[in-house]
C-alpha cells in the first residue's frame, strides 16, 4: 500500500499507542518470561522497543544498542515502561510531523535506510515485538495485522531486495503481491505473519520457502 507520508506518521502513533496500552496490561510476574528474541525477557523486549522510541525523541538513533536499552531498565515494571514509551512517542510525534516530502526520500540516521523506511522499521519493530511478548505469554496474535502487518512485509521485502535474496514475488494470504529483485518467475505464498517470523530470524527460513541465509537483521 502507498500510504503518504502523513499517514505513516499517523499510522506509527496509533502503533505506539496501541503497544502501551498492551505493555500497562503486563502483569508484574510476567515480565521475566523468556521470549524467542535471543536471551531478552518480556522485560527486555519491551525496554528495547521503549528505548528505540527514546532515541527517536532524543536524537541518538544510531548511537545505542538495543542490548543498552535492555540494560538501562533492568527492573522497570509494566507501568515505567509505559509511561517512558508515552513520554517518549509524544516527542518523536512532534519531531516526526515536521519532516516534509523532501526529507521523507533522504537517508536517515537508520544505517542503509532512508527516512520513510526507517519509520516504517519503527512501525515493524513495535508490531513484531508486541507479537514477541504475546508468544511469551501464551496469547494468540492479534485478530488482524491490518496496515501494520502489510507495512511490514513490504519492509522486508525491500530490505530482501537490497541483499538480493529470493528474486520472487511474494503472493501472501490476504496481502497484495510484492515483486522481490527483477528476475525469476517463483512464487512465495502462505500465512503473512510466519513469513514475518520467518524473514526476521524467529523461525526457520526453510520453512517459508525462503533462503536459509534470510534474515534482515543479520547483514
């Protein structure tokens, strides 16, 4: 979908807020679950996200990790977070809504991407992280992905594009097809969230019909 510049800024607060409300609905005990992100708790996970939005408000994307995040908030309860995740969307709103056509084509402070995909990874980060969490706990995914979960493929798909993986067209269940590099006549189909999972690291490549080395987070 080509949404304008406007309504992926739109689009990104409503995801924010979105995750808030669910990390405020966290209990206490559940925050030290293990997750399928590496050696991240529910805790850590969601102290990742907060901090991303953080260095948005803040100015210092590219300047922390998101194993610094982790550490910064080692005992942060489900309300802290939600409240630094609040505070800090409403800065990043502000500084994001002033950016205009000409920026939204330039590179951003995201290495390899310009300003509009590094909003949308922001919106990917939040929508796959709260996916992380859900798994944690034993909830199901959310009814529907919507714009959130279409962005998001199209993401990977471009950053796909970049490495030259998988020249295919990705023809996913209820989503709109997306050419991927300009040769071959393949076709990727199945359930758009385990070709997320899978695109992302956190289930087995092979299991999507993708190349084993896929894995936009591991350039």
């Amino acid at each position: 979908m080509g949404l304008t510049r406007a309504d992926t800024i739109e689009q990104l607060e409503g995801e924010w807020t979105t995750l808030e409300a669910f990390v405020r609905g966290i209990s206490h005990a559940d925050m030290d679950r293990p997750t399928r992100c590496e050696e991240w708790t529910v805790r850590g996970v969601t102290a990742h996200v907060v901090g991303g939005v953080l260095d948005v408000a803040g100015g210092t994307v590219g300047t922390t990790t998101g194993h610094q995040h982790v550490e910064d908030r080692p005992t942060h309860s489900p309300s802290q977070l939600a409240d630094e995740l609040h505070d800090g969307a409403q800065i990043a709103m502000k500084l994001l809504r002033t950016i205009d056509d000409r920026i939204w084509a330039q590179p951003s402070p995201f290495p390899g991407l310009t300003v509009r995909q590094g909003v949308e990874a922001l919106w990917l980060e939040s929508f796959l992280h709260e996916d992380d969490i859900r798994d944690a706990l034993g909830m199901t995914a959310r009814n529907s992905g919507g714009l959130a979960l279409e962005i998001s493929i199209r993401h990977v798909a471009e950053e796909m594009a970049k490495q030259a993986w998988n020249q295919t067209t990705l023809a996913l269940d209820g989503m709109p097809k997306v050419r991927i590099g300009p040769g071959g006549d393949s076709v990727i189909g199945g359930d758009p969230m385990r070709f997320l999972l899978a695109a992302t690291g956190r289930i087995e490549a092979e299991d999507v019909g993708l190349d084993p080395k896929v894995n936009i987070y591991r350039r």
